[in-house]
C-alpha cells in the first residue's frame, strides 16, 4: 500500500459537487417525477447539466410524461394526446423513433466515454504538473524541499554499512552530491502519487455522467440531417462541458492536494518533523562508503619526516601527523609554558617573584650537588683524582663551578617536565592525534576525489597532493589548538610560581604550596644529584689539560722555535706624531709590544713586554724613552711556560688590584668559596703543577732609553734598560707559602695573610749597542751586550757578549763575503741542522712533537730562499713594496774621522728588509749563589744564523727575526767543556 493511502482515503470523499455523478434519472427512461425536483436538486441539476438542458427536463417531464417545450408553450408531442386539465397522457413513439433514440443513446455513450477518459487524464495531468512545479520551483515549497533534502541524506547515510563514523562521515561529503537529484526524484513522484489520490478512478463515472446529460436534454429528431447536427451539436456542448469541468477540477484538486501537502509536512502534536518516511536512495552511500573505504590506508602518515632514537640501537619513524603535533603545537605551548616558568628567560626579563621562585631551587640543587661532591671525591682514594693535594682540592672546585652551572640544569629539567605534564594536560597526544588524523585524512580524501584518483594506481603528483592537503589541514587545525589552549596552559604555569591575580570572582592566591615542594623533591632528587657529581668529576678528571687554553697558545711558540738553540722574536711599535720643531725634527708618542722564545735542551723561555713612551726623530737620528711591563718565564715545555707567565700576571694584579685578579683568575665565588679563594686555588695549583725545579716566572716594570742614528759610512745603535721583577720559583714559593711551623697554608690562610706577597725582587740593568760598517759592497754588524743582575744588594749574574754578522738582504748589493758567508753557506748549513733536528724527532718523542716537527719544516722551507739565486728576484720584488727616504746625520758624520759636515744626498731604499746573517758570537757568563760565591767566568763561543723581516711604514714598524744555532763551544766556569754542532751534542 502506498504511504499516501490515508491521504488517499481521506480526500476520496470531498470531490467538488460537479464531479459527482447526476441525479437526474435521464440515462434510463427520460421520465421523471416531478414532485421528486426540490430545489436542492433542482439546482443541483442545473449545476449538472446546465440552466438550458435542465429547464428542457423539467418541462418534458411536467405532469409525469415528456414533453417538448416549443414556442407559444408546451403541446403534447406528435402521436400524444393531450388529457384533462392539459395533462399530456403517455407518448406513444413509433419504432422509428425507438431505434432513433437507440441510436442516439449509443452515440451518447460512446463520447461520453471517450470525453470522460480523456478529461479525467488531463485533470490527473494537470493537477501533477502544478504540483511538480510547486513543489520543486515554488519559494512556497522551499522548507519542503529543505526537509526532503535532509530526508535524502539521511537515508544516505543509515544506508553505508561498515567503516567508521569518519569514514562515512567522509563519504557522504561526496554522496551528498546526489541528494538534490533523489529530492527532486522523490518530489515528483510524490506529485504524482498526490494528484492521482486526489482525483481517483472513481471520479471518471460522473465525468461520463456530465457529458451524458447534455445528450439527455435533446430530442433524436426523425429527420436524418436534423438528427446528424444534433448529434454533432450534443458533441460538441459536451466537450465543452467537460473542459470547462476539466479546469474546476484541477483548480480545486491543486488547492486541496496544497492542504494535503502542507498537513503532510507540518510537525506532530509531540513536535516531531513531518515528511516521509522512507525514501529509496539505491547504493549512493554505499558506493562512496566503499570508495573512501579502499582510500584508507592512503590518505596520511605515508611520508616520514625524521628518526627518533629510543635507545638499545633502535630508532621509531616519525611521520607527518606526530611531526605536526610535535612542531607546530606541543613544542610552541611547551615553549610558552617554559618560558612562563622561567626557562629560556635571563634574570632581567623575569618577574622578580620568579626569580625569587628559581633562585631558591638552584641554591638548593647547588648545595646538594656540591655535597655529593664532596661525598664522591673522598670516596676516591689515589687515582686521577688525588695526583696531588693542590690539584685535587682545585678539580673538586673546578668541579663545582660547573655544578654551579649544571645545578641550573637541574632546575630547567623538572621544570620541563612540569611543562610537558601541563601540555599532556592541555592537548593529550593521544586524542590530538586522533583528531589531527581525522582532519587530515577527511582533507586528503577530498583531495583525492578531486583529483579523480584510482586507490589502486595513484600517481606521484596525486600522491603529494593528497599528502599536502592532510599536512595543512592538520596544520590548520593544530594552529587553531595553539591559540585555543597557550593562555590555559600559561595559566596553569603560573599557578606554580606565582599563583594567580585576584578576579571579580575570586582574591588572589599564591604559588602552589604542595607543587612547590614537589618540584623541589624533584630538583634535589638523591639519584640525580648524585649521578650530576659523578659526570662532572669524570668530566674534570678526562679534561686533557685544565689550563689548556694557555697551553694552545704555547703551541705557536712551539712552531717559532721548534729546535735547541732555535730563538725568535717579534716587535711591533706604534708611533704617533704630535709635534713638529725646527729643522725637521718630528716628537712622537710610542706604543710597542715585543716578545721573544729561545730553546735549549730541556728548556724554553718566553719574555714579553708592552711598553709606553715618546721620542723624536731627525735627520737620521731617533731617540726615545718608554716605560712597561716586562713578562718572562722560563720551563721545560711552551705549555708549562705559557701557564707560568699566567700565573706570573697573577701574582702581580693581586699586588696591584686584587678585584681585577678574583675577576680574572677566580670563578665568581661559583663554587662555594670566595672569588678571591677561587684565584688562590688555581695558583696553589699552578704552583704544585708546573713550578718545579728549574722553572721560574718574573714579573715587574722596565725603563728603556733607545736610541738609533746613521752617519753615513755606518749605522749605530744603542739602548739601556733597567727592570724591577718579582720573581717566583719553587724556592720562593716553598718559603712563603707556609706558616712558622712549616704547615702548607691553605689558600683561605695565604689571602688572608697575603703571605706571597712580591716573591723575589730582582733588579736587572742591560745595555747594548751595535754598529753596522761598510767594507765595500759588504757589511758588518759589531755588537756589545752586557747584563747584571741584583738579588737586594747583592750580584747574582754578570754577562757581556761580543758578536759579529754579515747579513744578506734581498734588494741590496753584496760582495763575495756576504754571498757566501751571509748567504748560501750559512743556509745551507742551518737546512743540514734542521734536517738533523727532524730526523731526532722521528727517533724519540718530544713534547707537541707535531707542532715542532712543522715549525722546523717551515724553517727549512725558508732556509731554500738563500741557498741560491732562484728566488732573488722575488726577494727583491717584495722588498721594494715599501720605499722610502734614507737621510744621513751629518753633524754626526762630522764627528767621525776624515769626514766633514757637507750635506749628504737623501736616498730612496727598501723599506721592508728580507735578510739573512751569520753571526759570531763569544759570551762570557758569571753566576754568583746567594752567598756571593762564583764558579768562574764561563765562555761560549757559538755560530748562528739569524733571519729577519722587517717593515717601517713610518707610523708602524714591525720586525721578526728568527735565530738557529749552528754550533757551540762552552768551557770554564768549573763545568767541563761542552761541544754542539748541527743539533749534536756531546
């Protein structure tokens, strides 16, 4: 049964009156009662059959016979008589006229029948035509359509069967495609199905009926022809009736199919939708559902993005969904957390509450961590870590400097752990990652579908556009999370630390108590804490060198003097004119830094200084005065020697600033102990380390008067300098550094009694002087050194040294003796010394035998510059970069004999000088003990070769030189004679 029966039913019974067939009795006999026409019925008659045909039935049916209205009025019909009282008695009809109405009724019957078919299919027709378009155009009818469309998709959706919500969720996006075709579908079936309840079979009786009556009201006539147009008259006037009952009904049926319709439609009295029940949607649903389904395995997570570590050499993938909640959502509201606890944050970007909050958990993290410090090293006895009493008590400190550092790790770790449980709390990974996933997959689907792909033969573009749109939208919707959670999950930050601001609905509170004390459980934690120690005691104890940044420094003095007997030096001045005088005199300011190395066998000393002053300069002639700071210190290796001159700086800030030697020397009072107690420590250990017998550091201020001067025919200079050290060796040290009853001070004692104090005072005063004479194309350099040295008032050394070179300078013209001595022999002799040198080192380690092994290397790479002329044009050419003037001073010049005082020419030379020398040497040493007692004066006659560059931009003047002994004779002074020669040694 259709589900339009009742509406079917209720509406059979409530056709409009002409619709109903005619009571008139005509379609039998064509008599009538006429007491039977009341006037219900006669009206009804007329709105039958019309005014015409109805007024022609009463009056041939007055008095109970027949009868034909003509004009003039009524007469009885041919053959009837008329009775008594003008009564028309019964017709008598001939056979003729029987088989003339015979025939008319047929004829009636028959269009009658055919007018009532074919109007009671255009009532049907036209009723659901405007219905149809009621139903699926009219603004009317728009809710209905809404409600069918909703139907549609609902009916959709209960018919996919398997998957999941999302799955079907997912496909119905795409089967909802359909539902505006099935709505319109249903709609118009329904319109169908309401006009044909509207107007049912039953109604196509009376449709006859009405096109009988017109018939009914004519007369057959007996003439052929009349009879002929009567029929085609009768015809006629019933198609015309029946159009015109055609357009009644079909106006009547819309209107009430419309309150069919809209009762159809209208909700329940218990408030429930109205509409149909069913509709059939066939396999749209499930064919999308199955569509979607063979996508599943497609959609995301099919890229990884980076490998995570879990340990035991095994890694884990990670792919787009968990990088996505990792990056753009957990890790920027770890962030903000973190920060809002103060992780990431300098001191003066955080709320002094805040601070405040972390400074109370890092002390006690410090102070735990650096008792198990102390715990851990006692309970290392020997080994690494107990070398020496110094050196182990400055690891324990170094060891808790770093605590002090790490202690803040500590700290930053529980916090982020706080942070990791606030942002578990805010967006659970778990249930984030099911919704990114779902998101995703909904996205990539859609892309998918739209791209028209095959689940079975994707192709690589189709791929990575189904793979970007589950990336954004995932992204999308874990920036939309960020935003929605960051200000609950900094909330919940700052109920830790700070607690929260008072609200119009609640005061303020404080930080929360109990979480603090967890937090703080957490920070001090025995096993952390402990396993905190023992990484930064192995760390201290494996570090290869606790000073090693003095010691990569000595390495480059290790590359300039690689050998015994090696020496090099370098001097940088800085001179500023400040005024002019009279006769081209120039004053300047002078601002220089010099230092040298020297090697012997089992020995390096290293000197600096940086000196202040002014001077002038004429005509020749410079002179000038400066006062510094002298440095040097003297060891087995560059490493030793290195954190000796640090020390030895040490010692003489804490003389003159002891803020600046804590600042620089201590650790910032980080390890528990003061600053000034940190610095201390170091040194105790430097001391115990690296001062051991033979080595020494000095450290004080110098004078120097120098002075320079060309006469023409030769070069003279000269300086004389006086220094005042504080020398520190293990003697001075051993001394000072206990107490009356020969106790080792702790570094605590020697602060507070200051008991190192200046070390040693020694008073040294050096003068040289060298002049260079021209013999021709050659030249020679004559020098003069000597040296005392005072301990209080009494002479420790004496030294004066006599020496000779003849240099080679690329550039300048050579006779015979400099080409050969100065040059070529000397070269290749110092070549033969290196490859002596490097040919030792191969046989037997040595301290940075790497970097000595380099140094000698390109030391005999610059020995082949002067073993032949292949390179004197390049020589050359580089010392001609810089020219400048040569002037002679002729007053001095005058002094000499057989010179005059005529002015002498001002001459263009080299500015930058390439040279390499012989130099003979013969010194004569003395050393007194501290008794005054000498062993005799000790003679070492020596050969060297000695390289130099030089540049004098006049502002700035920068000289290197590099020294090799060749050989050596040493005798007297009570010790035996010692021979050297090419690194040889008996």
């Amino acid at each position: 049964m259709s589900e339009h029966a009742s509406a079917q039913r209720t509406t059979s019974n409530q056709a409009p009156v002409q619709a109903q067939p005619a009571r008139t009795g005509t379609a039998t006999t064509g008599s009538a009662d006429p007491r039977q026409l009341t006037a219900a019925s006669l009206m009804q008659l007329q709105r039958t059959v019309g005014n015409r045909a109805a007024q022609g039935i009463v009056q041939r049916t007055q008095g109970g016979q027949p009868a034909l209205q003509r004009a003039g009025g009524n007469a009885p019909p041919q053959g009837q008589q008329q009775g008594p009282g003008g009564t028309p008695s019964a017709p008598t009809l001939t056979p003729e006229q029987e088989q003339r109405k015979r025939d008319f009724e047929t004829a009636r019957d028959a269009k009658a029948g055919e007018l009532a078919t074919d109007a009671f299919t255009k009532i049907r027709s036209g009723v659901k035509q405007q219905l149809d378009v009621f139903l699926t155009s009219d603004s009317a009818a728009a809710p209905i359509r809404e409600n069918v469309k909703a139907k549609v998709i609902s009916e959709i959706s209960a018919s996919m069967s398997g998957g999941t919500d999302d799955q079907k969720a997912d496909a119905l996006k795409f089967a909802e495609a359909s539902a505006p075709g099935l709505m319109l579908r249903k709609l118009k079936s329904y319109a169908e199905e309401v006009a044909n309840a509207q107007y049912g079979d039953n109604k196509k009786p009376g449709l006859a009926a009405e096109a009988k009556g017109v018939y009914d009201a004519v007369a057959p006539s007996a003439s052929d022809a009349a009879y002929e147009k009567q029929k085609t008259k009768a015809a006629a006037d019933a198609k015309k009736k029946v159009d015109g009952l055609v357009k009644t009904a079909v106006a009547g049926a819309v209107t009430t199919s419309k309150t069919v319709i809209a009762a159809k439609f209208a909700p329940s009295a218990s408030g429930a939708a109205g509409g149909f029940d069913r509709i059939d949607v066939g396999t749209v649903g499930q064919d999308e559902l199955n569509k979607r389904l063979g996508f599943e395995d497609k959609l995301v997570d099919q890229t990884v993005v980076e490998t995570e570590d879990i340990g035991n050499n095994q890694t884990r993938d990670i792919k787009d969904m968990e990088h996505i909640y990792r990056t753009v959502l957990a890790a920027p509201l770890k962030k903000a957390v973190l920060s809002k606890l103060g992780v990431g944050r300098s001191g003066f970007r955080r709320s002094k509450e805040l601070n405040k909050y972390r400074d109370e958990l890092k002390q006690g993290a410090r102070s735990k961590v650096n008792t198990q410090i102390n715990a851990e090293i006692a309970s290392r006895s020997g080994g690494a870590m107990s070398p020496s009493p110094n050196k182990a008590e400055y690891m324990k400190m170094a060891t808790k400097v770093k605590a002090h550092k790490e202690s803040k790790k500590l700290v930053d770790d529980v916090m982020a752990l706080e942070a990791d449980a606030i942002v578990a709390r805010q967006v659970p990974k778990t249930e984030t990652l099911d919704k990114l996933t779902k998101l995703a997959k909904s996205s990539a689907y859609e892309a998918a579908r739209q791209s028209n792909a095959n689940a079975g033969s994707l192709t690589d573009a189709q791929k990575e556009k189904i793979r970007a749109a589950g990336v954004e939208a995932a992204t999308v919707h874990a920036k939309e999370l960020l935003k929605k959670k960051q200000e609950a999950a900094v909330l919940d930050a700052r109920k830790i630390t700070k607690g929260t601001k008072a609200t119009a609905q609640a005061p303020a509170t404080g930080p929360d108590a109990a979480k603090t004390a967890e937090i703080r459980g957490a920070v001090e934690d025995d096993g952390k804490t402990k396993d905190m120690a023992k990484k930064l005691i192995d760390e201290s104890i494996a570090a290869p060198d606790i000073t090693g940044g003095m010691s990569r420094i000595g390495r480059l003095i290790d590359l300039a003097a690689p050998n015994p007997g090696d020496a090099a030096s370098m001097s940088v001045e800085l001179k500023i004119p400040f005024a002019s005088a009279h006769g081209a005199a120039q004053g300047y300011f002078l601002f220089g830094f010099g230092g040298e190395a020297e090697r012997e066998d089992g020995e390096l000393s290293v000197g600096t200084e940086v000196t202040f002053g002014a001077g002038f300069s004429t005509f020749g002639l410079d002179a000038n005065f400066r006062v510094g700071v002298h440095l040097d210190g003297k060891g087995a290796g560059s490493g030793q020697v290195m954190n000796l001159l640090s020390y030895g700086l040490y010692r003489e800030m804490t003389n003159v600033s002891k803020p600046a030697a804590q600042h620089f020397w201590g650790s910032g009072g980080k390890s528990g102990d003061t600053k000034m107690v940190e610095a201390e420590k170091w040194a105790m250990m430097i001391e115990e380390q690296y001062l051991t017998a033979g080595a020494e550091v000095s450290v004080g201020y110098l004078m120097k008067i120098a002075m320079e001067a060309n006469v023409g025919v030769a070069e003279f200079s000269a300086d004389l300098a006086g220094k005042q050290l504080s020398t520190y060796n293990m003697d001075v040290i051993g001394k000072k550094g206990k107490d009356a009853s020969g106790r080792a001070l702790t570094a605590e004692e020697r602060v507070n009694a200051g008991s190192i104090g200046k070390g040693e005072i020694r008073n040294i005063y050096d003068a040289s002087t060298e002049v260079e004479l021209k013999f021709g194309k050659d030249k020679v350099a004559f020098g003069l050194e000597g040296s005392l040295t005072r301990i209080g008032k009494k002479l420790r050394e004496a030294s004066l040294t006599l020496s000779a070179s003849i240099p080679s300078q690329f550039g300048e013209e050579g006779g015979d003796m400099t080409m050969y001595a100065g040059k070529i022999v000397t070269a290749a002799v110092g070549a033969g010394k290196n490859l002596s040198a490097l040919l030792a080192k191969a046989a037997r380690p040595e301290h940075n035998r790497g970097e000595r092994a380099t140094g000698t290397v390109l030391d005999a790479g610059s020995d082949a510059l002067f073993t032949g002329n292949y390179f004197d044009d390049i020589g050359t050419s580089f010392s001609e970069k810089i020219m400048g003037d040569e002037t002679v001073n002729d007053t001095m010049r005058s002094w000499l004999p057989g010179q005059d005082d005529s002015a002498s020419a001002i001459e263009q030379s080299a500015k930058i000088g390439l040279s390499n020398a012989l130099q003979l040497a013969v010194e004569f040493k003395k050393e007194y003990d501290e008794n005054g007692v000498s062993g005799g004066w000790e003679v070492t006659l020596s050969a060297s070769q000695v390289k130099g560059l030089e540049v004098d931009a006049e502002v700035v003047k920068v000289a290197v030189e590099k020294a090799k002994r060749l050989g050596k004779l040493t005798f007297g002074g009570g010790n035996p004679v010692a021979v050297e020669g090419l690194g040889f040694s008996r």
